[in-house]
C-alpha cells in the first residue's frame, strides 16, 4: 500500500528510476547501499542508509527498519532476507527466488525442472574439475563458462574456443554450456502482484557491443512472427506461475539461427532491457514493479511507441569525473528522451545513462544509433 | 546546458515534476522554499534552501549561488530578478516577463495593446474607487473583481451579481471585468528556448468544480474544431514572440456561449493545465520547461494519447497529517497514472495530487471521474 515503507537493498540506476517512480506516488523509500555520493538513488529516495548489501547484519537492521523488502540487484545477504521472512517481514521477491537467482546452476535446474528450453550444462566446482572433465571428453570446445554467482554486465562470462582461452578459465563454481550459435538475443520482462494479476511486455531484441561486451542498443518490440512472441511470453508466464513471482522478473532467451528458442537467464528485478517503457509503454517497469511489490493492481504493459534504446557509456579514453557533451545533438533527434544516471565518476564503458528514441524510422536506426554514440562524450 | 546548476523559485507540486523530469538527466536543481518538509519538491532537489521567495535578500543571495534561474511560481522578488539580471545572472523567464504577469492589469493592457482578444477591464485601486466607480454608473453587475497582485487557484476573485456581493469587495488594486458568459474554459501550453524554437501542446478543456473553485477535471485535447485549435494556438505563438519567451507559458482562455475566444490570464512557468503531458505527450511541459530555459532543444509536444485528468484533492471534512485511502480502486480503472504530490498535512480541497486516464472510454468519463472523486481520501 502507499503509506508503508518501501526498502529497496542497491542504490543504482535502477534503484534510481524506481525512486522516481515512487516520488510520482509521494510512496516512501529507503535504500541501502555503500555510499550515498555514488548512488545514482541517493538523492532520490526518502532515506538512505549507508550500508553493506552482502552482509547479514546491515541486511537485517535496513529490513527492520522497513514494511515492505525488496532489491534492484540479486547479490544481497540472502540469509538475512530468510531470517526477516521468517520473522514476518513483507519480502518481495521472495528470498527463494532471489536465491535461486543468484546461482546459475539452480537456475538452469529450475528450467531444465520446469521443461523449459534452456541450454545443455554440467556444473564443475573449480577450474581442477573443469580440467579433467575436459580432458576426459565430457567437455568440449567451444563452450562457455560461467560463475555460479555474481556475474554481472558480462563479467564472470568466459568463451573458450580453443585450448589457450582455458588459461583464463575461473577457478569458482561454474556451469558450462555449449556456445550457442545465436541469431538474435530476446528479453521479455513479466510482473506479477500477490493476487496473481499479471502484467506481460512486449519481447525486446538486444544487439551487443563485442567490444564493450555490455548492451548496446535495443529495439522494442523485437521484430518477431506473432507465434514467436506468443511462444515466450507464454514461456514468461510460466515461469512467474512457477515461482509464485510477487515483483518483476527479466527473462534473457537466445534464438539460435535455426530458430530454437532458449532461456539464457533472468532477473527477479527492474531491468536494463526494460528502460524503454518509461516512454515506450502504457506503464513503465519502474511503476508496474512498485505496484507488484506493495499490492497495488498493475499497469497495463502495452507498448504505446516502437523504440530504439542506446547505452550512453562512459568514454573509452577517460577516466575522472563526469562532464557530459554532445547531448544537444542527441536531443535534436526527433523524439529523443535522455536518461542520466548522474554517477560522478566517468569510466571506460560504464553505463552513465540511455537514450530512448520513439517511433525510429526504419532506415534511420543505425543513422540515429552512430549520431548519438559520436557525440556522447563524458569528458570536456 | 546539462552541465549548469539550475535554481528555481518555489518547491511546490510544479517544482517537484520539475525536479523529476531534471532527475532523468542528473540536472542539479536548487529550490528555495520555506521549509523543506513542506514543500514537495524538498526531497527531490539536489539542493534545498530554506528561504522566502519574496524577499530581495534571500533571491538575491540564491540566484547569485546558480548558473541559471527561474520559477515555478509567479509571487517572487522581481525587484532582485531584476538586479541579479543586470549583473549578467541568466533568468528564464525574464524579470520582465514575471512582472508582467505578476500584474494582472498590466496583463490587460499588454494583450490590449497587442490586438489579443480579452474582455474589456478597468483599474480601480481600492474600494471606494470601485465604489465610486459603481455608482457613476461606470461599473454594473455583473462583474468580476480580481485582485491585481498574489490571486491564485480562484483566491483573489469576486463575482458581483447583486449589491450585497459588493460587502465582501477587495480594498486593494483590482481589475474589474465585465462577467463573460463562459461555454468552456481553455489552456494552451507553449514553450520556447533561446533560439526561438517553439513548441505548442494541444488546447485543453477544464471544467471547474463551483463548490471548491479548483480545478475538477480536464480534458485533453479539448473537443474542438481545427480552425478554432489554430486560432488559439497562433495567439499562443504570438504571445510567445511578442514577449521574446524563453521558457514556458500557459494561457488560460474562455470561449463564450457566442463562440468568441477570450484569453483570461496567464501563467510563464509549468501549470496545472499540463499535468497530463507526463504521459499523454511525447515531452512533458516539466521537460521542454527544462530544455528551454537552459538552452537545449525542444522536445515535440505532440499529443500521444487523449486523457482524462481529475484532481486529487484533500477531503472536505478533515485536516490533519495525511494518510491516503481509495488508490487501489482508482489504480483499477484501466490506463490510470496516479501522482501524489506529498504534502504533509492535509486540508479541505487542498490540491494533494492527481489522476491521469488515458485514452479513456468517451462515455466512461463521468464514471471514471466519479470513481476516483468518490474513492479518494486523505484521511483513514
């Protein structure tokens, strides 16, 4: 309801646009978080506490201090958010969800579980067990390896094609998977409230940056057959019904080029690949998650504008305090929205913001797309 | 530029949508206001600053602290709008715009003497010269009494239709206009920057509630022909250039039962007659406001969705600490944007926030309207 309070653990850009989201509701938030002169939240939310999001006991004392839980960002101190659960805390999502999150190889247990398509793993425990199941055949190039936990914005990721790139292999619990030969990479985003009111997006498509390995632009909604986008929202809805989601879940596919469609993972939070509703959609992901966590009816998802969402990253040669140029050039493109996080620090390929452009004309996107990355720039 | 410090005059529910829109592009806004916690622009702000608007002293010492000034409503020290001026302080709108405006004979005679269609007025300083003026015969009822100076949300009108109504007369300067035969009541929005960009929205249709003499409900666009939208909107763009606007205007109007087009009065900061553009328009009045004063291109204000807004206001029989009750049932009907300004204290008819419905159903709208007027209140 809106008069409690909301404690959200992660004080970043997502925390940020979900505290502006409450302020349009005049709805209370704490956030916790490391410091409040980088958090992009900071400045936004009713509270801040300053805090360690992994420990136990700042977890516990924020949780009590708070109505309703909930998170922007999976690597919090799970232990603590079962211990206020079970002491009657409001936790959403639950920490069963979180927990199964933030391992990768629950995750892929869940949906190999739950017949949902995801691609072929074995788990290995360190790099000496990665070693000898590759040497005894059971693993075979190229593949792909991945920390259990706390991978994140593409770290924590390793593609192994040949024999040297296993020099760089994480000595961490990791799955392995087969390199999937991808055409196109999805992301649907489901929101779900505790009367089992659900509210599904449109699918995006993300086209990545191999550079940068961080998202570079998107497009929304993908340009799928009707079958298609039927098929993973489908997909979505069972998954929410499966681990009874009260909140917001990201849920990453890959379309491989034969046209199979696999689950590669998810996010029980607002998400990157959601950006693009706060203009794009009849209710933004920010406010859908707000109402799903405190038991508010949900926004209608539809999709009012195409879309084309570019990453605004911090310059590849500085490292320093902020100073952005070039926006006047992005907003002299047609039905341009700018999204600063205003992160005080500018560095290689951070993500300082995005630029949302509506209703892109078809021949223009790429136009648009190299406009608005030439003119970004985070320094004087 | 992105980069400037912006200050703004006044942390009212304007100054608040103001800080969120600036909030999506890390702009730094300073606010100065009475007190923090009453002002619901106070948690938003990048910085706040204790202090009374209509001091000389106090703008005087704000305004030389920012890059780039301006209002978010109208009753400020110009006199220190004028000298931080002279000194070379960037102010948008102009002192001399909001000393214009601040005057509602001076209004008059400017939109007199540019050919702008207004009812006829005459000035009288006090009340005997009002009465003086009734009884040569110079003044007949019904009339319309408005004070010249710090009138807002219907305070600082009287209408006269008898003798007795002349008791509650105003001893101050006034205007005196003749009572118009009012079909509808008006707004347009226009906003221009530095280069002379201009951006018109649509005319909206507000529809006054006698008992409060707020603002009830308004329609957007207004249900009107094309020549009858140009002509209004031309007379905003007229305005616009025949005052040099840098920032933003709206223009309150009446169409009589004759079908003449009157303007009434007007407002050079964000009004309540755009609240709807957050979501009903391409680029928010509180983002082109910002755009424009600080330089940067206009966004368009193209309408996107038709809407329904309704005023939130505080319960007529309570005063006291606010706490909200009915916003799951108006959050139920389809397409509703809920906003909450965040005042503290509650008090009869006080503007606490506002509801906008997209798109809604034409002959849903007094159900709608009465569903939200009925379900909202402001105390348990």
């Amino acid at each position: 309801m809106i008069n409690k309070r909301l404690g959200i653990l992660g004080g970043g850009q997502l925390g940020k646009m979900t505290c502006l989201a409450a302020s349009e509701i005049a709805m209370s938030v704490s956030i916790m978080d490391h410091n409040r002169d980088d958090s992009p939240a900071g400045n936004l939310c009713t509270s801040f506490v300053a805090g360690d999001i992994t420990n136990y006991a700042d977890v516990m004392s924020f949780g009590n201090s708070v109505d309703i839980l909930s998170i922007e960002i999976e690597k919090v101190n799970v232990k603590a958010l079962y211990d206020l659960h079970e002491q009657g805390k409001t936790i959403n999502p639950s920490p069963g969800i979180i927990s199964l999150i933030q391992d990768k190889s629950l995750q892929k247990s869940f949906l190999i579980d739950n017949n949902l398509p995801t691609s072929e793993f074995v788990k290995v425990s360190d790099k000496v067990e990665l070693m000898d199941r590759f040497n005894s055949g059971n693993i075979k190039f190229p593949f792909v390896q991945k920390l259990c936990k706390d991978g994140y914005d593409g770290r924590g990721v390793l593609i192994c094609r040949k024999f040297a790139d296993m020099n760089e292999a994480f000595d961490a619990p990791c799955i392995i998977e087969n390199l999937v030969d991808i055409d196109h990479e999805l992301a649907v985003i489901v929101c779900r409230n505790k009367f089992r009111q659900t509210a599904i997006y449109d699918v995006v498509e993300m086209v990545f940056d191999p550079n940068a390995n961080l998202l570079d632009f998107q497009i929304a909604p993908a340009t799928l057959d009707t079958f298609q986008t039927l098929k993973i929202q489908k997909m979505a809805y069972e998954i929410a019904e499966a681990i009874d989601l009260i909140g917001i879940l990201a849920i990453e596919l890959f379309m491989t080029k034969s046209g199979e469609i696999l689950v590669n993972e998810m996010a029980p939070r607002p998400h990157n690949s959601g950006h693009h509703t706060i203009e794009a959609c009849q209710t933004s992901q920010y406010e859908n998650f707000l109402r799903s966590i405190t038991g508010l009816p949900l926004g209608s998802p539809e999709t009012l504008s195409s879309s084309l969402l570019v990453n605004l990253l911090g310059s590849q040669d500085y490292q320093g305090p902020v100073n952005y140029s070039g926006v006047e050039r992005i907003l002299s493109i047609p039905n341009t929205h700018l999204h600063i996080y205003g992160k005080p620090t500018s560095k290689p390929f951070r993500k300082m913001g995005h630029v949302n452009v509506l209703n892109p004309a078809k021949n223009k996107e790429i136009e648009y797309l190299n406009e608005i990355k030439s003119s970004f720039k985070t320094y004087k």
